[in-house]
C-alpha cells in the first residue's frame, strides 16, 4: 500500500472518498437514467454508453493516483455540460436527474481539485 496515503492528513482522505463515491454516483446514475428511469427511447438507449469514459480513472481513483485526479477534474466537465443542457431542455424526470448530474461533478471537481492541492500541500511540508 502507498505509504503517503497511509500518512496523509485526514482532509486529503477524505476528499478521495468524495472523488471515488461522486464518480460511482455518475456512474450509477447514468446507467439508472438511461435504462429504465428516463430513456430517451422506450426500453432503453444506447446513451447510456456515456458512463464508459467514467469507468477508466476509477482504478485511478482507487489507487490514489495523482495524475487521474488532475485529468478527471478536466473530463468531468463534459458531464456537467450534458447535466446542465438536459437540465433546462428534458421533461420531468430526465430535468431533475440532470441537476444531481450536475450536483455530482461539481462535488467531483472540487473533490479532485481539493485532493490535488492538498496532496501537494503535505508533500511540500514533508520534504
């Protein structure tokens, strides 16, 4: 096991469980709004290929990899982007599924960007 993270302060473990459990919360909710709870199409839409993009940096995430945290504060906007537009454009559910969509990056992002600053703030006071 990495021994920063096994000495790291305790804001920066818990932003890592933020990061992981917001992007299983993407993910989950994307499967969930596209096959059953607002599909686009009855029975299911192919847009649900959206959370394969998500499901790389979780093994990133899960083994606290500093990189994955900087790129996955970067994709996640397209997410939010989506989120937003869905939010104003789709009927009830899909427009209510949005909003959490959005509530969710935004808590992956500043997770990310939280973990990334004070990451390096507990290196620099190390060494």
């Amino acid at each position: 096991m990495n021994t920063e993270q096994n000495t790291a302060p305790p804001l920066v473990d818990t932003t890592r469980r933020l990061a992981v459990a917001s992007l299983l919360g993407l993910i989950v909710l994307g499967l969930i709004w596209e096959l059953w709870l607002a599909p686009l199409r009855p029975g299911g839409s192919w847009l649900v290929l959206k959370v394969l993009p998500l499901c790389i940096p979780l093994a990133g995430l899960l083994k606290n990899r500093m990189y994955t945290y900087r790129w996955v504060s970067l994709l996640v906007w397209f997410y939010f982007t989506e989120g937003a537009v869905r939010a104003y454009s789709d009927k009830a559910p899909g427009n209510y599924l949005a909003l959490i969509e959005v509530v969710l990056c935004l808590l992956l992002f500043v997770a990310c960007a939280l973990h990334v600053r004070l990451r390096l703030q507990a290196a620099r006071t190390k060494g």
